[in-house]
C-alpha cells in the first residue's frame, strides 16, 4: 500500500467517526457501554481529536514528498 494510499483511508475513518462523534453529542444521543453511560463532553472532545488527526492525514496525503 502506497503511502498517499494509507493518508487518504485513515484520514477518510478519522473523518467520519469524529463526525459521528459530534452528531451524537449534538443530538444528545446516549451511548453505553457494558452498562456504564459514556458522557457527553467525552464525545465533544473526541470527535475534535479525531476530525483534525483526518485533516492531518489528508494534508500530509497531498505533500508532493509522499509517493
């Protein structure tokens, strides 16, 4: 798997589960796991994380150095 490969799919996940991650904190979407309710705020902060570590990845995808 070429490197640009490998930028653009991860940063393509990284991109959707953080959207995913906003929409449920938005629409207050409960979320649990094994009995223990995840928190809200928990989905605010990782969906952030997640959507810039996506545009990270689609940025180094597009370096002219990548092959």
């Amino acid at each position: 798997m070429r490197a640009r490969t490998f930028f653009n799919t991860a940063a393509t996940i990284f991109l959707i589960v953080g959207i995913l991650h906003l929409v449920r904190a938005i629409l207050s979407w409960s979320l649990v796991v094994e009995g223990l309710e995840i928190h809200l705020g928990f989905s605010y902060i990782l969906g952030m994380i997640m959507i810039f570590l996506g545009y990270t990845g689609l940025r180094l995808s597009n370096q002219k150095r990548i092959k």
